[in-house]
C-alpha cells in the first residue's frame, strides 16, 4: 500500500473450527446481540478483533477493545483510524495512528470481494453503478464482471471511510466514478450530493485497488 502511513494485518480463520470459547480465549467481548448470530457471523467478528490487535500491536500500541456500533461499524478509540473486511475465511484490518493535525473528513476504509459472477452482473449493475459509470469503466477494464466488482468494493471501502463523517446510510449512487488511473490502481469518486458539513457535492476521494486471486482489495485513507 504505497504511501499509506499505517499497516494492514490479515488473519485466515476456518468457520468449521469456530467455537463461543474463541472470545473467552482471546479476550474479545461477545456483542449481546450475537447470541442468534450464525457461527459464520460470529467467526468473521472476532476474527476481524483478532486481525485489529494485531494492527495496534504491529503499530506499538497497547491494543484496545473495539466496540460495535449502530450499524455494526468498530468504534475506533481515538488515538487510532481502522477499518476491517472479511472475504472467505480471511480478515483484514487497516489501521494508521491518528494524525494531530487531521483536517480530512476521510477516515480509513477496506474492503475484500470475490469477483461477482457474470450472472449477477446486469441484477446487480443497476444499483451499484450508473449508465455512466459503466460507460466510464469498460473503457478501461474488458471484463464487465471485474469491473462491477471493482466498483463495487470501491464504493463498500468508501462508505467505511465517510461514515464516520456522516452518520447515517447513503447509496452508492450517491457517489459517482470521475476517473480511472491505471498507472497508479486507483479510482476517483466525487460525491453527487452533500452528504455532510465538510462532505459537500464536488467532493472527491481516492480509492486504491490490488487485484487478488478471484478477488479484489480496495481501501481508502486520508490524502
């Protein structure tokens, strides 16, 4: 992740070996509203806690319990940014010490996505991305699929990433892809609308990508 300022941990975790001890073992909070929660649900939580300890710990930080919130984001103590995915029996955490003089609205965001599958691609295509968008994509990118899911994760990672500055849901079609750059694998996205004080229409972020096996990783963070 070029010119990130942070770190990026990952831990696997197996679904089938998950166990509610995990949390005792680790020392992880079991969220009250788990109790109903599939094992694939809880696995991805604490594998998620598990990949964050190790980010604060590979930052030299004493690691922190990181609470959920509303709509199941971590609630990051203010000395750090984070983020978290899951994808496929993997866990990744974006972590970077919170800089004094932060003035951005952008927090930190990540996101992991199998490539969607060329059926889904037309269901799908419509709430993700407009007429434009794709217009703008395929001509850079000749696979439709790849190119949805890039958008996809781009638009998942950016949500993460504005949250924190808007507090409540907006669609991914409140955003819109403004430019391609493939020498640097990043994607330009300009809000269509004000979403917040500081989040105003106009308003542009940077999206990084890295194209994984039958995957791909996006993140976002403060430029």
């Amino acid at each position: 992740m070029p010119k990130f300022q942070g770190i990026c941990t990952h831990y696997r975790f197996d679904v089938n070996r998950y166990s509610d001890d995990l949390y005792i073992h680790h020392q992880v909070p079991f969220p009250s509203a788990f109790h109903s929660a599939s094992a694939l649900r809880k696995a991805e939580f604490i594998a998620g806690r598990i990949a964050a300890e190790q980010a604060f710990i590979g930052l030299g930080l004493e690691p922190q319990t990181v609470p959920i919130g509303n709509l199941r984001e971590p609630l990051w103590p203010n000395s750090v940014l984070g983020s978290i995915s899951h994808h496929n029996g993997h866990a990744y955490c974006l972590m970077m010490p919170r800089p004094a003089n932060l003035h951005s609205p952008v927090r930190l965001g990540i996101d992991v996505e199998s490539l969607i599958g060329n059926d889904d691609v037309d269901t799908m295509g419509a709430n993700i991305m407009s007429s434009s968008e794709i217009s703008l994509m395929s001509t850079c990118f000749k696979q439709s699929e790849f190119a949805l899911t890039l958008v996809f994760s781009a638009k998942e990672s950016l949500f993460k990433a504005l949250y924190p500055a808007v507090g409540r849901y907006f669609d991914f079609l409140d955003v819109r892809l403004s430019s391609i750059n493939l020498d640097g694998n990043s994607l330009a996205f300009t809000l269509r609308h004000d979403l917040s004080m500081h989040l105003f229409r106009g308003y542009t972020v940077t999206v990084h990508w890295q194209q994984l096996a039958n995957a791909v990783v996006t993140w976002v963070y403060p430029e």
